[in-house]
C-alpha cells in the first residue's frame, strides 16, 4: 500500500453477551410479562404448576396461601438453573438424543453394527508320526561335531534342526 492511502478500521465483535444470558420471554406482543423476562424453565414451572394447583385443589386448599407461596419461589428458584453447564431443556434433548443412540455407538457417523458372519473355508492334513527307526536314522545322519538339545525340541528348532541353523557346535570332544 502507498503511505497516502487510507487503512481502514478494524472491526471486532463480540457475541459473548448472547452466551451469558439465556433466552428469555419479556413481552408478548405489546404486552410486558409481570415481574419478567422469564427463562423457559421458569415458563415451564408457572405453567405446569399452575396447572396442577388447579387440579389439585381440593387436596391442599385446607394449607391456605402456602402451596402457591412456594409454587412461586419455585418459579424464582428455576430462574438460573442449570445442568452440567447446561440449560435444562438443553440438558434433556441431550439425554433423548443418547437414549435414541444405537448401543453400540457410532463409527464414522453411522451406527455401529456387528459384521455379517462368514463362512472360512479350508483344510487341513492329519499325517502319522514318523516311525521311531526313521528318527534315529535322520540323527545319525547329522554331522558329528553337532550335539543337539536333550529333550523335546520346539517347532521351530525342529525347522531349524535340518539346516543346521539350530545346532550348537561343541568344539574339543
């Protein structure tokens, strides 16, 4: 740029405000809510327990004022709820969205499913043991400055027995 042109501003926002404060009702229409904004929770604790105060009236109408005195500390009470940092109604469509999971949970954004099983095909071969005099006749063929282990010897020696990768030279005897 030349030193004669003009910078423009930068221009930053922040939204953090939005986060802190929760959705509220205040109004509706041209009409402001009493003692408002109220939070959803809070709508759903006037409401429901409006509710079922109405309907159950005759069972608590002999405690005068006091079930509608905490039905509206109730409603105070919701006014900041939260579960695990969450709001309340965010915190349930969670759980409804983890009950609708698959159980096996998902790979790759798709439920995770068992494999169709497949048939395995294939074979195998049952040989007889070579007979005691063969054995004895491929170790006396062996060199004989070779002395072999005593004992059984593992699969791989017994590979390795007839290249002669699995011997021991003994030297002096």
């Amino acid at each position: 740029m030349s030193a004669g042109a003009a910078v423009p501003p930068r221009l930053a926002r922040s939204y953090t405000a939005a986060r802190r404060h929760p959705w509220v009702l205040g109004k509706l229409g041209d009409w402001v809510i009493w003692f408002g904004p109220y939070s959803p929770a809070q709508l759903v604790v006037l409401g429901g327990g409006a509710l079922l105060l109405i309907k159950t009236f005759a069972w608590w109408s002999w405690l005068g004022p006091v079930p509608v005195v905490m039905w509206l500390v109730s409603v105070w009470a919701v006014r900041g709820a939260k579960v695990a940092g969450r709001s309340p109604f965010a915190a349930a469509l969670g759980l409804v969205q983890a009950m609708g999971q698959h159980p096996a949970g998902r790979i790759r954004g798709r439920a995770a499913r068992d494999r169709r099983p497949q048939f395995l095909m294939g074979s195998f071969v049952i040989e007889q043991a070579p007979a005691p005099e063969e054995a004895v006749a491929v170790a006396a063929a062996a060199p004989a400055d070779v002395v072999r282990q005593a004992g059984p010897a593992s699969g791989l020696a017994q590979l390795l027995g007839g290249s002669g990768f699995g011997a021991v030279p003994v030297r002096g005897l």
